[in-house]
C-alpha cells in the first residue's frame, strides 16, 4: 500500500513577510547595540581617566607639584609671559628637566610606562630619539611608543600615529594622545591664561588650587587632529607661540594664533584668530579647525579628569554657558570657572 504525502512550503509572499520582519528586528536592534558599543567606549575611556589622574596624583607625592604641561627654553620663539621652570635653567637656557617633553612624559613611570621614560634623554630634543638596542630607524623612535592608557576607544583610527612626523620621507612616527592638560582659560598670562594646573613651565602645588580640587578640571578630551599632526603624546610644541596649545595641552576658551606666522595660510591649515570654545568637533577636519578646542568622539559632551582624580562627564552646554563676570573678565562660562584653580568663581557644578 502506498500512501501520498504532501509537502508544506512557504510561499513568496510568506517568505517576503518573514524577511520583512527580520529585517525590522535588526533596525531596531542595530541602534541598541550601537548604543551599547557607545557606552562601553565612554566608560573605558573614563578608566583611561581614573589612571592618569592616580598617575598625576603619584606624580604630585613625589615631587610636591603637579608637572607642567610642558617646558620651555630661555631662547624660545616668543617673548610672551611665562613662569621660570620648576628646576630653573641650566647654564644653555634650556630647562634643567628637559624642553618640550609633555605632563604625559613626566607621569609614564607611574603608568608602567618605564621603558619610555628610562629611553629618553632628557639632555637632548625629544625629536627624535631611538629606542635602545634597536636599529635606529624611523619605526623605531622612542616618540612611536604608543600608550592604550591614553587613547580614547570612541576613536576608530587605530593606534594613532603620526606616520611621518619629521615630513621627510624618513618614516619618523609620534604617537598621539586623546587627552591634554588643562591649562585654564588660555595660553597665555597676558590675557588671564595660564591659570589652570597643567600649562608651560606650571609647578602647581594641590594647596594652590583654592577653588576646590573637586571643582577644577585638570584633563580634558580632544582627539588627534585630520592630519595626524596635533596630539603628540610625549612631546610637543603646537602653534605660536609654541606653549604646547593644541598639541600635548589645551585652555577651555583658547586664544587661537594663526599658523604658520599671521597673515599666511599654508594647505591643510584654516587661518584663526580670536578665541575657540569647548564645542562639538568632527574627525573628518580638512582644515584642522578643531584642534583648538575640548571635545571628544562620545555623544553630548566629554569625559574630564578634575584634581582630586574624580572623572566627571560635562556636556557641550558647560564651554558656552556664560556665568558671569570674574576679576574683571566678562561673559566667564562655567567651564573657563572649572579650569582655573584660583579664580574665587566659587563652586562650579554641571
């Protein structure tokens, strides 16, 4: 006896439906765990923080100071204002400490980052020196040495290094960093700058800092700029008049020069003046026009490292929220309140 059986099948417009509806599911489901991704980023990016504010922290008991943001020599491009380093000038004018070497530098030994720390010499330019017992070419440069410790994970360039700093063929790498220091409201003493904690030549003690260490930000965001050439991690100069501003530290409302000398415009660059403030930037910056403010790769706002080491997320509100006049200084916003350590603002929240 045979029996006959049939066999059931989708038809089109049931097979359609199905793949319509999965197709919904993974619209709705694309955004979740993009934000999930987002937030995963952002909280390793606040662990980068809590390391570098217990390295500073380290840094401050051994030496009875916070670093500077970065070191000058007596014969330096500007005559603008500046303090005397920490450990004054040798007999050449250059820092007893070393010239131009970033906070970062000064704080790798507490961030089991020894190896860079013991390969520099800090009697000779960073730029560019060679790791040890290695061939001494552009691969291997002592500044090539990068740091996860000191990227942001939002980041999606990779391990973010310069792949010819000297711009000479000679593959001469630098690695770059997502955090600078704080210098305060800007680079410069004769605008009211330099009030923060982390500027050129600072040796800022925690007693100096009588605005609270709860209510002063210290670290900041700012990816590396378009062209890879802004936020050099170790060492690092930036524009006129060559403070660091844009490259190893940053103020929160920084006076802005023009690069390369005013009046000229070279490719790749966008000729600035006046001031810019912490605001929403792009990676995708033909220009560089962003490497002159805080912002970072997270939605709304950035992470920021205040001096008693806690991490605070802030949101873009805090650089244009005018909160009133200080010492003489009108249209303060609250961050340029946060980035100063004595400016007698008074508690600051956001």
């Amino acid at each position: 006896m045979t029996t006959n059986r049939t066999r059931s099948a989708f038809t089109l417009i049931e097979l359609l439906v199905v793949i319509a509806i999965i197709a919904v599911l993974i619209g709705l489901l694309l955004p979740a765990v993009q934000k999930v991704r987002a937030a995963a980023a952002r909280t390793q990016c606040l662990n980068n923080f809590k390391q570098i504010g217990l390295s500073l922290h380290s840094y401050h008991n051994a030496f009875e100071r916070f670093p500077s943001g970065m070191q000058v020599p007596t014969n330096w491009y500007t005559a603008h204002q500046r303090q005397v380093p920490p450990r004054g000038y040798t007999a050449s004018g250059a820092p007893v400490e070393g010239g131009i070497y970033s906070w970062v530098y000064r704080i790798a030994p507490y961030m089991e980052l020894d190896n860079v720390y013991n390969a520099f010499d800090v009697n000779q330019s960073p730029f560019f020196q060679y790791l040890p017992n290695l061939p001494q070419t552009g691969d291997n440069t002592v500044n090539a040495v990068t740091a996860k410790t000191m990227k942001c994970p939002s980041d999606p360039r990779g391990d973010l290094v310069c792949p010819d700093a000297a711009n000479d063929g000679s593959n001469k790498k630098i690695a770059l960093t997502s955090y600078f220091g704080v210098v305060g409201r800007n680079q410069f003493q004769e605008s009211q700058g330099q009030d923060g904690i982390l500027y050129v030549n600072a040796a800022v003690r925690m007693q100096q800092i009588t605005d609270g260490t709860s209510n002063t930000v210290m670290v900041g965001e700012r990816p590396p700029s378009n062209n890879l050439l802004y936020g050099w991690m170790w060492a690092g100069v930036g524009d006129l008049p060559k403070f660091g501003s844009a490259d190893v530290v940053l103020g929160v409302r920084e006076k802005v020069g023009t690069f390369p000398t005013p009046g000229t415009q070279q490719s790749g660059f966008a000729v600035q003046s006046g001031t810019d403030f912490f605001r929403r930037g792009e990676v995708t910056d033909p220009q560089n026009l962003h490497r002159n403010h805080f912002w970072s790769l997270h939605h709304g706002g950035a992470n920021w490292l205040l001096a008693d080491g806690s991490v605070r997320f802030i949101t873009y509100a805090a650089g244009t929220a005018v909160v009133g006049s200080f010492n003489g200084i009108p249209n303060v916003t609250l961050l340029e309140c946060m980035a100063s350590r004595a400016g007698g603002e008074g508690t600051t929240q956001e």
